[in-house]
C-alpha cells in the first residue's frame, strides 16, 4: 500500500463550499488504488483499500439494502439545499417544523435509511425492525469490514471498540452500532454529525455506476472507488460526492455519536 | 573455551514506540507546515511588490529591486521564485475550488431551491399585507366609532406611562463610561 502525504491544506477555502455541489475542477488528485492519505502532521484521514469486498458479499447486500425508501429530509446540507418551512397551516401560516423542502425533495432521487441503533440509547432504527434480514442477511460481509478496519487501522479500531462497547447497542461484536445506507444519493459537501469524534467511518459502494468520487475539498483529492472497494475516512472531514451515472448505494458503516437530548 | 566465536542468538523484539522520538517528529513536522504557510504568504507579497513595480516603473525593474533590497539579506532570488510559485498555486487551486457544479441534479436542486425560497417570501409577505390591512381597517373602524374619545385619552395615558417608565428606568441604568 502507497502513503500519500498530503502538502497542501486549503482549509479556509473549502469551509466556504459547505452544502454546495463539487465540481471536477475542485479535484487536484484522484486515488483509485490502495493508499494511506495522512496529513502533513502525520494523521491518517484515510485508507482507501481496493478490490476486498467480493461480489459474492457485495452483490447481495445490494439487493437486499436497495428496498430503503426513506426521504432525506432532516439533510439539508448533503441534499445541497437550505432548511426552509415544509408546510404551512390551514391558516397559511408556515409550520415550525423545517428541513429539506418538498419542492427540493421532488427532483431528487436520494433515498436513505439506517441499519442498526439509531442513537446510543439503545434504539433500534425503523428499518431494522420492520427489515431484520437486512442486518442478519448481510452478517458476513459486516464481519469482513469489520476484520478489515481492525487490520489496516488497529489503533482507531482500538478507540472505536472501546467505545462502541459502552454503548447499549452494536452490530454483533463489531466496533460498528449503525449503517447509513445512502441510495442514489449525490450528496453536496457536508460533514457527518452523527458519528463518533477521532473514529473512522467505512464506506462502500455498491452498484452499477460510473463517477460519483468522494472528494474531500480540504486537500482537493477524491477516492474513485467502485463496488468491491472500501474506503476509511474521517467523517468529520467536509467531503462531497461528485455526478454519478447508473444505480448507486452506498454504505457508511459507523457508530453512532448522539444521546438522546446531546447536542 | 571453544575457538569458534558462536554467534549469540538475535533476539527479536516487538518494536517499542519511542516517545520521545514521535513528539520530536510532530514538533518538526508543525514547524515544516508553519515555515510553508509564511512562505506563501511572502510569495504573495513578493508578486503584489512585482505587479506594482512593472505598475509604477514598467517591465525589467523587479530584479534590480530585488537585489537591492532582499538578496543583501540573504534571499536568493530562486528562493524567492519558488514562494511565488507557491502563493500563485494556491491561489490557482483556490479559485478552481470556487468552481460551481452545473450537472442536471445540481441545477434542479438549485432551482427547486430557490423556487422554494421565492415561495416562503411571497407567503411572508402575503401574510405582512394582510396583517397590514386588518390592522388598518380596524384603526379605521376605531376612528369612525363613538367610543374613539375615549379610546384615545387612554391611549395616551397609556403612552405617556410607558414614556415616564422608560425615563426611570434611565436613570436607574449606571452610565458605562461614569462606572470605567
């Protein structure tokens, strides 16, 4: 595996792409083999390890994961949109409740849904209750990116086990709680505010695409990974897909950060 | 003892993290990333001072000026032509980093956007007008009815209460710049 020490770091500027569409032009490097990204001060933000989930895992898991239906309306900043009013009342009057707005919501085809704990309450996600066989059927490959994470990032797995051990729920004996599945969804940068601090979140492409790169403006580089392929980032890093061709999920496997009533 | 030298047995050790050493590393390392980001910034200004040299003076006088005033302080001029190299690519991977997506899903997000925005202010304003007009058709009605003298003397009882509260209160407040 290459290390690719990253010299540049265009912080400032990439804070003010927050919620907006990436563009080619905003990649200055593309990663599409196994490599390590570390900074300039020696800290890995990410492993993108290719080729190491077999179809045999993937292909499954995609069959099964591509019923999710639920709408991203609680993302604005990944839907690339602004939190605006939903409704409004009989009166006219707008409701209080806001997020993506239904206008926003009808041109895009995102759909998404959580596997596994919601929060660190112990409270299963919908999805896993009304579809247990998305979680049960999908053990193995769970497993192996589990295994993986413990190979290639002994020390975040470290961290992330003895936290996730804490927590009421997990995924088996991973250092796993939750799945975020993403399907169809190209999302504006945005940074993950769900997952736990100093982890890592693994993520996985599945289905039949072209494009649809994960770039982290940060450092102006993008991972090209296709189905098969894992990548390791730190979610906390402001990060964006570019277009996509085909049908595409993708799946974040991380543990959940939020208690009921924290920030 | 025996004549041959017997070769004592290596001992493999799991290798120890030294402390020391890895602290020292990052200590280096932050100082590399500081040095880097003041030289940028000195590119910067070295191309601001060539662009108002060939300004004032034209084209050919930034060398000379250079010579004269920073190589007797031990710059060398290649030094000086990385920085700028430096500040120009960042400031070139700034601007690509502006760049807008114009894909279809990106454009559509964008007009349902602002089409839904365009709809909250019209209903936001709508609602302004028709709280404008009740407030002032029942101004109107107030000022038509029989009991207007009435409803005038108290409300200006009403406001001068207000005033003279506002007065206290004042009075009360400790001025900030008396309290330095």
């Amino acid at each position: 595996m290459r290390t690719l020490l990253l010299k540049a770091d265009y912080r400032e500027a990439a804070a003010k792409r927050r919620g907006r569409f990436p563009h080619p032009l905003n990649v200055a490097h593309t990663i599409d083999r196994d490599t390590e990204v570390q900074t300039s001060d020696g800290r890995i933000i990410a492993v993108l390890l290719c080729a190491v989930i077999p179809s045999e895992l993937g292909k499954p898991a995609y069959r099964l994961w591509n019923k999710v239906r639920g709408v991203p309306r609680n993302r604005t900043m990944a839907m690339g949109t602004n939190s605006l009013h939903t409704s409004t009342n009989k009166d006219g009057v707008p409701s209080p409740r806001s997020g993506v707005h239904p206008r926003v919501l009808e041109v895009s085809p995102a759909r998404q849904g959580i596997l596994g704990w919601k929060n660190r309450d112990g409270e299963m996600s919908r999805l896993s209750s009304e579809h247990p066989e998305m979680l049960s059927d999908t053990k193995p490959l769970i497993k192996l990116v589990d295994a993986l994470y413990a190979h290639h990032l002994p020390a975040f797995y470290a961290l992330q086990r003895a936290e996730v051990k804490k927590a009421p729920g997990r995924l088996w004996h991973t250092a796993f709680s939750s799945i975020y599945i993403a399907k169809n969804f190209r999302t504006a940068y945005h940074v993950d505010r769900g997952n736990l601090l100093g982890t890592m979140t693994a993520i996985m492409p599945l289905g039949k695409f072209t494009g649809g790169e994960l770039v982290l403006p940060r450092w102006r580089i993008a991972f090209a990974y296709k189905p098969g392929d894992l990548l390791f980032f730190d979610p906390q890093q402001l990060h964006g897909n570019l277009p996509f061709k085909g049908k595409r999920i993708s799946a974040a496997f991380y543990v959940a950060r939020q208690r009921r009533g924290e920030a | 003892m025996s004549e041959h030298h017997v070769e004592k047995k290596k001992v493999m050790r799991f290798p120890r993290e030294n402390a020391t050493l890895a602290a020292l590393d990052a200590k280096a390392l932050a100082g590399i990333e500081r040095g880097r980001k003041v030289n940028i910034e000195v590119g910067h200004i070295f191309r601001e001072i060539k662009a108002e040299i060939r300004r004032a003076l034209g084209h050919g006088h930034w060398r000379q000026h250079f010579k004269d005033t920073f190589v007797p302080r031990g710059i060398s001029l290649r030094t000086a032509q990385e920085w700028m190299r430096m500040a120009r690519k960042e400031k070139n991977a700034e601007s690509a980093l502006s760049a807008s997506a114009s894909d279809s899903q990106a454009e559509a997000v964008r007009d349902a956007t602002e089409a839904a925005k365009a709809e909250e202010g019209c209903r936001r304003r709508l609602e302004k007008r028709v709280l404008d007009q009740q407030f002032r058709q029942l101004t109107s009605d107030l000022l038509r009815s029989a009991s207007w003298p009435a409803a005038r003397r108290e409300l200006i009882a009403a406001l001068d209460q207000l005033q003279t509260k506002l007065i206290n209160k004042r009075k009360e407040e400790p001025r900030a710049d008396l309290a330095a």
